[in-house]
C-alpha cells in the first residue's frame, strides 16, 4: 500500500483497478471506479460483505449525475442544491455502473460530492468513485485515518494522504429513496 497525495497518481491507481482508502465529506471511505467490475469485486472482498448489499457511488456534478441514472427527478436536484449537508439519493435505475453498485432492483445510491478532494478525484477519473465506509462489514465505520483496522489498510492499493481531509461531518450522509411515482423514503 503505497500513501499518495498526487490526485493524477491517485487517479491513475483507479483506472488500473485499484481501491483507496480515503476521506469523504462524511468518514473514511473505500473507494475505487465505479464502472470498473474487479475493483468493485475487490471492495466487497476487503469489507467482507455480501454482494447482495449495493454501494453508494459520488459523483462530482449534477452533470454527471445525469450519466449515471436513467432519470433524475426535480426534487432530487432540489435537495441536492439545496442541502447544507451530504445526502445521497437513491434513484429508481443506474447506468454504466460495475455490478454490485447498483442494487438487485436496477436502483442505485449517489451523492454529489461537496469535498474537494473527492471532487478533484472524481474529475480527473471521469467517472463516478464507490464511496463506503472503511471498516468490515459489521465494525464501528471510522471518523478519522486512526480508526482505520490495520486489515483494511493493508488491503487497499492507496491510501490518500490526510492532508485531503478536510472538514468531513464524520457522520454517515442521509439516504433518501426517490419513488417514481413521487413518493419520498427517508432511509437514514
């Protein structure tokens, strides 16, 4: 595991199917593309955790959000503009996201990210990143780099620098599932 602070070595890492451990605008994350199936296969793998469970992706725009879902309602851009804090959503149907991102019924969970190293990795990918909690599947998801088992950090290809980490919430983001037919469901 090699720690890196370059966002375009951290990016290249990704593209060649890596898994980083990160900071997010919420905890200490996994993370790798979100389109790419072996590094989601590898997420699942370090975490112990059932890929019947889906993940959440980040992406770094409203723009690209409209890539990823078949539709995006106006209420979910409404919250997502207007919200002081993360809020990942989850939309009635993914598209181009590696398997086990999305869940068993097409639907998937994003958050626009509003941290600026998620942003910046985001953007020199090119593509939505899996954002989940650094921790087994079961443990207690850590707020800061020193909560991190040292299985997990063993596990990853990168671990970014905590130079990027920022002001997370240390919280995990609400979830709000978005119905077709209107209906709102507030998950967390």
């Amino acid at each position: 595991m090699e720690e890196l602070d370059d966002i375009e070595q951290i990016a290249e890492a990704l593209r060649r199917g890596g898994v980083m451990l990160y900071p997010t605008d919420t905890l200490w994350g996994l993370g790798c593309d979100a389109t790419c199936e072996a590094a989601v296969a590898k997420i699942f793998a370090v975490k112990q955790r059932a890929d019947a469970k889906s993940l959440v992706a980040l992406v770094d725009s409203e723009k690209m959000l409209r890539r990823y879902v078949r539709e995006a309602p106006a209420l979910a851009l409404d919250i997502v503009r207007l919200s002081n804090a993360p809020q990942t959503i989850i939309y009635s149907e993914g598209v181009g996201f590696a398997g086990g991102v999305c869940a068993a019924d097409g639907s998937v969970a994003i958050r626009v990210a509003n941290h600026v190293f998620c942003q910046k990795i985001i953007r020199s990918l090119g593509r939505p990143i899996v954002s989940t909690s650094a921790n087994i599947s079961g443990a207690a998801a850590p707020k800061t780099l020193a909560e991190v088992a040292d299985v997990v950090r063993q596990s990853v290809n990168v671990q970014v620098s905590e130079k990027w980490e920022g002001q997370p919430t240390r919280k995990p983001s609400s979830i709000i599932r978005l119905e077709a037919d209107g209906r709102v469901e507030v998950i967390r």
